[in-house]
C-alpha cells in the first residue's frame, strides 16, 4: 500500500525547507505567490491530504465545529444549512453528529470533538439534565445548546421563544373566531413542550374554553404518525372541534391526513397550524400554516458565540432568544359560521 504523502515529502520533493511549505499549505501570508502556486500545484499533483488531528494539536485549536444533532430528521437537522452557511463567512467548517436521541452515543461524540481539539460544539442535547456535558466541556471547548431543552443561566444557549410563538399562533386561530381548538403533543417531555402547553391552557381560560389536549404516546416514535393517531383520537372524542394547533409540523401533517381521511376539509371545516417551519411545510401541495423559527438568525448568533467564547474562555455565558415568526398559509380559515 502506498505511503501517505506528507509534507517532509513535499519539501525534499521540492527542495524547500519543510517550514515554507508549511506555511504555503497554511496559506501563511509570508509566503511568496510563486512559491505557494508551486507547493499547492506539486500537493495536488502528489495527492497530498492534510493529517487534520496533527495540525490542530500543532496549533491547539482547529477551524471545525462539531454539531451534535438528536435527531437529524427534525427541525435541527435543516438547522445544519444554516449553521454551515454562517460557518462559511468565517472559514470555518462543520461536522456533524447524529446521536439517534441516545445518550450513550452523544457523549461519545463529545469526546471525539474534544480529542480532534474542536474549535467549539452546537448540540441539541438528548436529555434537559446537561451537567454531564457542562463538566465534560468545561475549559476544554466552547458549548452552545440550541432549542429549547437547556436554557440555564450558566450555559450558553440559543433557541426560539416558544412562548412567545404559541400565543402567535394561538392568537391568530382565535383572532379568526376559533374557539373549540385541540392541542396535539408529541409524547417528549421537555421544557419547550411545557411553555407550549401552558400558554395553550392559559389562552383557553381566557376565551372560557375547556382544554382539549391529545398527547401521543411512547410508542408513537415516528412524529408523522403520532399526529396521525392523534387526528384520529380527535375525530373521536367529537366536540366539533374547528382547529388544531399541532406541537410540531410533521405531527400537524399527521393531523391533515386524518382528517382528510375522515372527510373534513381543510381548512373548511378544521384549520391546522403546526410549528418549527420545516421545508416540507412550504411545499405547493402541503401549505401548512407554521411558526417558522428563525434559522439563519439563530445560527449567526451561535457561530458569534463560539468564536467569542473560543478567543476567551473566561467569557460568561451567553444566551439569545429569537422571537419566530408566523407564516400563514392555506391549512387555516376563518371558523365557519354555525
């Protein structure tokens, strides 16, 4: 098997001192034009690849960011793009992790970003009790948590004001005089999931509603048809139900199809709004009525995080709460008339 070419083979190939080809590979800004045209031109035709694990510990830190994702199929997984395009303005690049929502399996990947000396790690953290990863990390690596499961004061955080875009949806189904409005969960708890919950009650209280809440249950691990099921429970309780206000897009679009199976129109009969403003959300066919979380403004605020807290580890911690925004579309209407 052929030996990896490195850069001592470079420079003896070249005649160069190993320094100044170095400093060409690193694009060291001492180094004259033709001398880097001629390393680079000689490394590609070589098939020179770059040992990144040494580099780093040359250097003690890195140009990548490690993204510890729990379930690449949610609303974190499209997150990445945006990440990767604020990543970019900075030359910085990303890795990413899928921990599948086990813990066992995030820690593992902390550890590895940590070995390859990480420049700093995104995570959507598994499970709300983070203290494992708060030690693991400690002076080691810059951590911002993204979403709504670690919003302490002593981590640095950014997520969505959850809150806050309840009652925006909230008030736009009511605003468009619906009364009798269903809640459907996903079977997760989480503090996110509980902010939402408790500004549904609040809302219903106000208008003198009872609460109508349909939580999904742990078998229901595929979010589309967790809503599904929940379309279905609601159609059985009854009650003349005329919107629904979905914990999650995937789970509304589980909502529309037991409806649409069920024969209700909508938005005719039952509007739908879901939440996070997946991309499918968007699609011709779909229309879903969302509240969109702002991805790229969430994700410039991490990589500004990350680079401050990686220049200055004694930084305090930083948090930032981005207010989302309603995106109205066709799976809502005014409440008919009765």
């Amino acid at each position: 098997m052929q030996k990896p070419v490195t850069m001592r083979m470079l420079a003896k190939e070249l005649g160069l001192s190993l320094s100044a080809v170095s400093k060409a590979l690193n694009d060291y800004p001492d180094i004259g034009p033709e001398t880097k045209a001629l390393v680079l031109n000689k490394a590609a035709e070589l098939g020179y690849s770059p040992n990144i694990l040494a580099r780093n510990l040359a250097r003690k830190t890195s140009d990548f960011v490690g993204v510890v994702i729990r379930d690449i199929t949610s609303i974190y997984g499209e997150m990445f793009k945006s990440l990767n395009a604020a990543a970019r303005q900075y030359g910085l690049h990303l890795i990413l992790y899928d921990t599948d929502n086990d813990r066992a399996v995030e820690k593992q990947c902390i550890q590895n970003l940590i070995d390859s000396m990480a420049m700093g790690i995104v995570i959507t953290p598994v499970s709300e009790d983070v203290s494992e990863i708060v030690e693991m990390t400690r002076g080691r690596v810059p951590v911002v948590f993204l979403g709504g499961k670690a919003t302490e004061d002593s981590v640095n955080y950014v997520s969505s004001d959850t809150a806050a875009g309840t009652e925006m949806a909230l008030r736009y189904l009511i605003e468009n005089g619906h009364r009798r409005i269903a809640m459907v969960c996903d079977h997760k708890q989480s503090s996110s999931r509980s902010r939402k919950l408790s500004v549904y009650r609040k809302l219903m209280a106000e208008i003198g509603e009872p609460e109508r809440v349909f939580n999904s249950g742990e078998a229901d691990q595929d979010i589309l048809r967790a809503g599904y099921r929940q379309g279905c429970r609601l159609l059985e309780a009854g009650g003349d139900i005329t919107a629904v206000f979905a914990v999650k897009d995937m789970m509304a679009l589980g909502v529309i199809q037991a409806l649409t199976e069920a024969g209700k129109c909508v938005p005719g009969q039952v509007s739908v709004i879901g939440y996070d403003g997946i991309d499918e959300s968007g699609l011709p066919m779909v229309g879903l009525t969302t509240v969109a979380q702002p991805r790229m403004e969430m994700a410039e605020k991490i990589i500004g995080i990350l680079r401050r807290h990686a220049e200055n580890m004694d930084l305090g911690p930083e948090h930032y709460l981005a207010v989302p925004e309603l995106v109205r579309r066709k799976s809502t209407a005014r409440a008919a008339q009765t």
